[in-house]
C-alpha cells in the first residue's frame, strides 16, 4: 500500500515524530542503520526549520524513486518540506555546509543536508514560501567511483509527492515511474474513496505497471483494468516518453489532471471518462505532443483543485521534479483552504543541467 507519513508541524513537539516516521519508513524501506540514521538527521533539521524560520509548515515523508529514471531500482525514502513562510532571503548561504541559524538545530544545516542525502534539493521565494526534498538511499559500498547524485544520460527525470486525507496512515493516491528501454512511463493513480480500500486499488496498479511499460499507453490501461478488477478501481493517468522520437503520448481513464508546458505554454492532457477495473470505455483517446527541452508534464489526482495554477517561476526548472510537483500542491491548497482527499501530483521533467542555486538565474 501507499504508506503515506504527513505530519502537521505547528511547534517543536512535532519535530520528534517527524525524525521517528523518518526512522519508520526507513525500516519499512529496509534500509541500513547508516541511512536511518542520515534520515533522521535530515527530518530533524527540515523539521526544526519549519518551526524556526518558517512559522510552521508540513513533513510528507514516503517510499520513492531516484528522480534519474536511468538509476538503479533501489529502495529510496523521500522526506519533503512545505512552508508558506517568510523563504530564504540567501539560498547559496543556507545551502553551505554547517550553515545553521537555529539555537535548537542539530548544527547540521541545509548544506549538510545536501551532502548526506542521496538527492537534495531545495526552492525558496522570498514571501512565498520554501519547500525541500531529500531522498535517502543506501550507502554505497566501499570503493564505489559512482557520484553520489547521478546523472540520466538522456536528461529525463520524475518525481512527485503523494498525501493522505486527515493524515491517514494509506493514500488511496500513488505515482510510478518505470522505464523500458527509450521508454519512460509516469503513472499516476487514484483509488476510488480514500483509505486502505482505495490503496489496494492503487497498489494493485503500480505492481502491474512493472509488468506492462514496454506497452503503450492505451494498452497499459487495458492491463491496469484486468489486474485492478478485484478492487473498487480507480482513476488512471499514463503518460509515456519515446526518447528516440522526442514524442510524448498520455492516456487517462477517470479523474486524472494533465497539463503539458511547451514553449512556454501550457496545455490540458484530457482523460476519458470511466473507471479502470469497473467501467472502462470501449476506446481510449491517446493524446501526442512533442517532447522538446522546456517541457514539463504535470499529472495529478482531484485531490488537488481543478483551478490550481501553474507555477510561474523559470527557476523552478532546474529543480527536482519532485520539488516542482511540492510546490504545485503547497500553492493549490493553505490552512484556510485545506485539500480535502488523498492527493498526488507526479511530474516528468527534462534534466537541463543548471545549478538551481545560481544566484545569477
């Protein structure tokens, strides 16, 4: 099931439970006592900012994949950090090894963050907010050449983050990324209702999608409803990139949002109605577009307002697409206008090799 660890961080009571659900999801990932104990460092500090600097915020914490989609399939903790605070005035300052402003930090900072985790990365707007996203890995063995951020040698990334309604333990949400040769599929799902019932449905689909992503789209779904036809079903989104050709294709079944960026503009990806594993329609449109260096997909659940607008800043380009795919679900909702269901944002992304922590861009 989609385990789902989304904590509310208002004071510095909390900061406890967001380092213990950090520990937890590692044993859940099983993963070694060295990258439990580099994830409990790193919810601590993102933790302890939100109550420092940030005016309180949230911790969504799950079980995820390296953003490079040519990595290797190993088991990967994801710790995100939302706020709607004040933002960081000098990023490449915070971003310095040991680099602490909080009397209550650990003394280890963003900076150290950054080069304990497997992938780090963080995007601040002054009067807007921060969010930043680590992923824990396993250490690597000794002797290992391999850097510790690795790089898609075609440039394709994803990543997203997934929450629960009323901070469930399961999301009846999830998101996969598989690859296939030149092929990359992102898949994001919505089980119908939410709790255990609609992560059954949603499980179910991510463990298919292993089996069926050297097919297109359309056929996948096909699949997906097979497989899912023991369950309640659910909502399904498949977009698929053809890094030979440079096309991007999307199939969806249900409530699934899609919005595609190119050349600066962007275009709804519309899904068919149905259910995947219920009611599923006698075609599937397939939509196609081009795939050039400044797209960006964005896949979502209903979780998320259908009018959440999409974000302005250039700089988030070279962020993690999990980043962007934070920053989207922090700006659609606030404590005033709370989401109100499981929901998940996925987003693909090309790699365009820039430091994000440029001061010049």
């Amino acid at each position: 099931m989609s385990r789902v660890w989304d904590i509310p961080v208002q004071d510095s009571t909390r900061v406890r439970d967001v380092r213990v659900a950090a520990e937890a999801a590692c044993a859940r990932a099983g993963l070694d006592a060295h990258a439990t104990a580099v994830a409990a460092l790193v919810a601590t500090e993102l933790g302890t900012n939100l109550v420092k600097h940030a005016g309180g915020g949230r911790i969504l914490i799950h079980l995820a994949a390296p953003s490079d989609t040519r990595a290797e399939d190993v088991p990967c903790v994801q710790i995100a950090s939302l706020d709607h605070g004040p933002g960081i005035g000098d990023i490449p300052a915070a971003m310095r090894d040991g680099h602490t402003t909080a009397s209550s930090s650990l003394g280890a900072g963003l900076g150290t963050c950054r080069r304990i985790a497997g992938e780090f990365d963080l995007h601040s707007r002054p009067g807007q907010g921060t969010v930043a996203v680590a992923r824990i890995t396993p250490a690597r063995a000794p002797g290992d050449p391999r850097p510790r951020e690795a790089r898609s040698r075609t440039g394709t990334r994803a990543g997203g983050v997934t929450t629960s309604l009323a901070q469930a333990e399961h999301s009846g949400d999830a998101f996969s990324q598989v690859r296939s040769g030149t092929r990359v599929t992102l898949m994001l799902v919505d089980g119908l209702g939410h709790g255990d019932k609609a992560a059954d449905a949603s499980t179910a689909a991510v463990e298919e999608l292993r089996r069926c992503a050297d097919l297109p789209p359309a056929e996948i779904l096909r699949h997906l409803h097979a497989a899912l036809r023991a369950t309640r079903g659910a909502a399904v989104g498949v977009a698929q990139l053809d890094e030979g050709t440079g096309r991007l294709t999307f199939a969806g079944v249900g409530n699934i949002g899609a919005r595609l960026r190119t050349g600066g503009e962007w275009r709804p990806l519309i899904s068919h109605p149905g259910i995947v594993g219920a009611h599923f329609p006698a075609t599937v449109p397939l939509r196609e577009a081009a795939w050039t260096p400044d797209s960006l997909l964005v896949l979502h659940s209903d979780g998320l307002p259908s009018r959440w607008v999409p974000p302005g800043d250039a700089r988030l380009d070279a962020h993690d697409p999990a980043v962007v795919a934070a920053v989207v679900l922090r700006d659609a909702g606030s404590a005033a206008r709370p989401l109100r269901d499981d929901a998940s944002v996925a987003v693909l992304a090309p790699d365009p090799r820039r430091d994000p922590y440029d001061p010049t861009r």
